[in-house]
C-alpha cells in the first residue's frame, strides 16, 4: 500500500489528471510484494491463500514459483484484465479503470498464459456497477472516476468468445476456470461444478454458433455502461 500511496501522491503533485495517470500510481512492484508477503505468511501460518485480481507478469511469477510449495495456493484473473491493456485507456479511459489496473499487452499475454497453463485456476469478474454519469469524470479527472468494471453478465459470452472460439483455451478449460476450479476452492465440489449423479443440475446451455451485441442497455445490472 506505501508504494501505490507514494506513487499517487506523486502523480498527482505534479498535475497529472489523465486516465493512464491510474495504472502508473499502481505499479506491477506493488503487486509482487504483496503476493509475497501474502505467500509467506501463509507457508508460515500454514493456512490456504487465494490471490484474487491477478494483473500482472510479476505477480503471476511469483505464483508460479510457489505453486509446488506444499502450499494451498490458488489464483484469479478477472476478464477485463484479460481483454484490456494500457493501450485501451486512450479510447476508454475511465470505464476500464478498474483496481488493480489495466497493465501493459505483455502483461495481458502473460496472464492468458497463466490460464492456459493452470496457474490462474479461475476467471472471474469483480463486477462493480458504477454509474456512467461517474466513470465521465475520469475524462478530466481520472482521479474522480471510480475504480471497477461491470462484467457479471458478459463473463461467459467474453471468454467463450476470446478464450474458447480464438483458441486461446479449450472447452475443458474453459469448464475447470468458471465451475469446477471456484467449486472445488469453495469446498462445493462434486455437489457443484460436475456433471455427475448426485450433482446439482446446474446447467447452462451455450450456442456457440449464435452471435450478440454487447448493449448497456439491454444488461439486467442497474448499471447504464459497459466498457464491451
């Protein structure tokens, strides 16, 4: 937290107002010293840790070392972190403002890789309605916009779309990031997460070949954006 606070700080004593001012005053160092010293204390209190909002390379890696650590260690990406990168914040701005922030493309790729590998184990949205009226500040003052990014209703079509259909994970992978993966770290599993006898029929049914437009509008969120 000192560093995102002395960053801030910084940033805004020298007048910086701009939306690519949010993700320079949370630096990807901040992250990985935070996983760390979650990690340790977990190895020391021998107890589970899950690493939520996973955004960057660093902190990836640091998962990744530890993984093998007779640790209970899982982690999560959320979709906008897999689908943005700075370079989106010119177009978008505020609406993708989200904590911890977009990152670089190389992070983006990493992050994917992650999934793909299994040492993200879950997908998930930290869905954050926010008015439009609040994220239009952020235009003049990224400062004043809040920090989050609807997605409860888009996070399957989204990582069907760019994860499944763009071959980026199978469809077993897919199954294990959203159901069975939460299932299991919930303590819910086989009773959730699996199709089998004595499971709950929790089913949703996807056609693959059938196409949509992402509308704020038309979303059942009391939200009125949508950065998709």
């Amino acid at each position: 937290w000192g560093i995102v606070k002395q960053s801030t700080e910084k940033l805004k004593d020298e007048g910086r107002k701009d939306p690519e001012a949010h993700p320079e005053s949370r630096p990807a160092i901040a992250e990985e010293e935070a996983i760390s010293k979650a990690i340790l204390f977990s190895k020391r209190a021998d107890v589970p840790l899950h690493i939520y909002h996973l955004s960057s390379e660093d902190g990836l890696n640091v998962i990744k070392e530890n993984k093998d650590c007779n640790i209970d260690l899982t982690s999560e990406v959320c979709v906008h972190h897999l689908l943005f990168n700075k370079e989106d914040m010119e177009d978008l701005g505020p609406y993708i403002k989200a904590n911890p922030p977009i990152r670089s493309k190389k992070d983006q790729e990493s992050l994917w890789k992650g999934v793909k590998n299994g040492i993200i184990d879950m997908i998930s949205t930290d869905h954050w309605p926010l008015p439009k009226s609040n994220k239009e500040k952020g235009w003049e003052n990224i400062w004043e916009a809040g920090a989050g990014v609807p997605g409860l209703e888009t996070r399957i079509p989204l990582i069907l779309t760019f994860g499944v259909e763009e071959n980026r994970i199978s469809i077993k992978k897919f199954v294990e990031l959203i159901s069975e993966n939460p299932a299991r770290r919930l303590g819910l599993y086989p009773k959730k997460g699996a199709l089998a006898v004595g499971s709950d029929a929790d089913i949703t049914v996807v056609n693959l070949d059938d196409t949509m437009e992402i509308k704020a509008e038309e979303m059942f969120s009391k939200c009125d954006q949508t950065p998709y």
